[in-house]
C-alpha cells in the first residue's frame, strides 16, 4: 500500500496500480463464477456458437433462452468441457478451464447435471445421493477403523437427508429411483451434484414435459438453492412463460449469436427477442 489517511470514520486507501489491478481481479473473481469470451463452435460449415460472451453472476440463475437449434446445448457443451470450442475462452472460478476435459471441470465444482452417471436406478433415492458424495469410508487405510467411518456415515445420511429437503424429494427417500417421474428424477440429479459439491449447476431443460404445476415447484426449488445456498444456476429453457419469471438474468441466442441479454422484463420488451418468437 503507498498509504493511507482517515477522512472522519472513513480510511482511504491509496494503491500501487498492481495492488489496484488485483483487488479488481479480486472482485471479478467474486462476482462472475462462469465467463465466456468469443466462444466459437463449428460443425463442418455450420457455426453454432459464433463469438458467444456471457457472464454468469455467482449465487444468480441465469436462463439462456432461444428457438431450437439457436445453440444452447453446444454452449453449456462447450463450457463444461464435453465438446472443444474451436476459438474464445471460459473461465470458471477464476480458472482457464477452454479445452480442460469434464471430469477436471466437474471436480472443480461446474456440474452439469447428465454428466454425473444416470441415477443407478435400482438403488433408492437416499442411496443415490449417498453414492454422489465424497466419502472417505471406502478408504483402505481408514476401513478398520470401523467407529470413525460409522460416525462419517451417520452424518452423510444427514446431509443426505437435508439435501433431499432441498429438492422435494425428503417423502421419497426410501423408493427407488426407476420409480420417480421425469422430472423428479432430474432434481434427484440436482441432489447428486449438490451432494458432490457443486458450485454451478448447469441444467439443459428441467421442465421438459413436466406439467406446469410441478414445473413451478421444480422452479422455486432451484431458486431457493441460490437464495439459501448460493448455489449458480445456468438453465437452458424453453418454456419461457414459466421459467422466465425465476430468472436473475438472462441471455437471448438466435443462430449461434447472443441476440439480447438483460433482466426477465428487459428481454421480454426487447424487439429483436419478440421477433425470433414470434416472427
Ligand atoms: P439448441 O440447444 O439451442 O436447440 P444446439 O446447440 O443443440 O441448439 O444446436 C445448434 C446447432 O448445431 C444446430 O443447428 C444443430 O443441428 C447443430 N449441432 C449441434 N450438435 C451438433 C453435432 N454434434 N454435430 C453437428 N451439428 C450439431
Ligand atoms: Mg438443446
């Protein structure tokens, strides 16, 4: 620090410019958890991401809304790692992650939520959860000491059990999984990723033939994991009349362009959005 004077209750601080340009580097780091810069993606001649730029806020959900085909999917494809991007960047929590294969971005904490295997369907829900966590128990060293693991199992039953809460899934604990609809089975994933600690989830639409009650609820459970846990969303919908009012932000594609961005109502009374639904 060059130096500091007190103004009344107030300390300014005055910096070398490479102790400014950390704490803005700082600051980037807290807010934005998932950037995107020029992400291109080409399929033979077809460009289905053309120079993309996103910012995902941490702890938002953020909705990336756009008629088929506009290139939704290969986005969070190429974010988390299943697909190459051709040219841009991604950087998740601070970290250059273009190119890194899924399994070294999953551990990093971006799940994405078909990346975890499918839900092992003959084991219960609770067992799902149990088998999405890290858990030290099947460590060789740690198997004789049956008391320390028993404790360790106890607590992820615990935890198992709150994370369950969180999704709607808490009366459905001990059924097992093949026996859950559609979209249950997709906020049991939920639970899977948040059991196996992730920090952004990225879902590829949730609400897929749900009927709009459940919808809803799904909805506000996801909601509710960014308010309470602060946990980031990225969802891709397209059933934009329920979704849209859940959003914190949300970006607009149209053949392979982010077409508009802005809060729920800004796109809504955007033009060039209205002409891609409507026109
Ligand atoms: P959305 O999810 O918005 O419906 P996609 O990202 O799935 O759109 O697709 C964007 C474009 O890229 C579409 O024209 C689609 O046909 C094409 N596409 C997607 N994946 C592939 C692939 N693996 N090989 C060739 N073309 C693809
Ligand atoms: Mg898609």
């Amino acid at each position: 620090m060059k130096c500091s004077c007190e103004l009344g209750d107030t300390t300014i601080l005055i910096l070398e410019p490479e102790q400014y340009v950390g704490a803005l580097k700082m600051n980037a780091r807290r807010s934005t958890i998932l950037q995107t810069e020029n992400l291109t993606k080409r399929f033979g001649g077809l460009t289905a991401l053309n120079r993309v730029s996103i910012k995902v806020e941490r702890g938002s959900l953020t909705m990336i809304m756009g008629p088929n085909g506009s290139g939704k999917t290969t986005l969070i494809n190429v974010c988390s790692g299943i697909l190459k991007p051709d040219e841009g960047r991604v950087l998740f929590d601070g970290e250059d992650i273009t190119g890194a294969p899924p399994h070294e971005i999953y551990k990093l904490g971006f799940i994405r939520t078909f990346q975890i295997p499918m839900p092992f369907l003959k084991l219960n829900v609770l067992e799902n959860v149990l088998v999405a966590m890290k858990n030290s128990g099947e460590s060789p060293l740690k198997a004789p000491l049956r008391p320390l693991w028993m404790k360790e199992e106890e607590e992820n039953v615990k935890r198992a059990m709150e994370i369950l809460g969180r999704v709607g899934l808490s009366d459905s604990w001990d059924k097992e999984s093949f026996k859950l609809g559609g979209g249950q089975l997709k906020m049991l994933e939920v639970a899977r990723a948040l059991a196996a600690g992730a920090k952004l989830i990225a879902l590829d639409e949730p609400i897929g033939g749900v009927d709009p009650a459940y919808a809803n609820e799904i909805l506000g459970y996801l909601s509710d994991l960014r308010k309470n846990l602060g946990i980031t969303l990225l969802l891709i919908e397209h059933r934009i009349d329920l979704a849209l009012p859940f959003a914190d932000y949300v970006y607009v594609m149209d053949r392979g362009v982010v077409i508009s961005q802005g809060t729920p109502e800004e796109v809504s009374n955007d033009p060039k959005v209205l002409e891609v639904y409507l026109g």
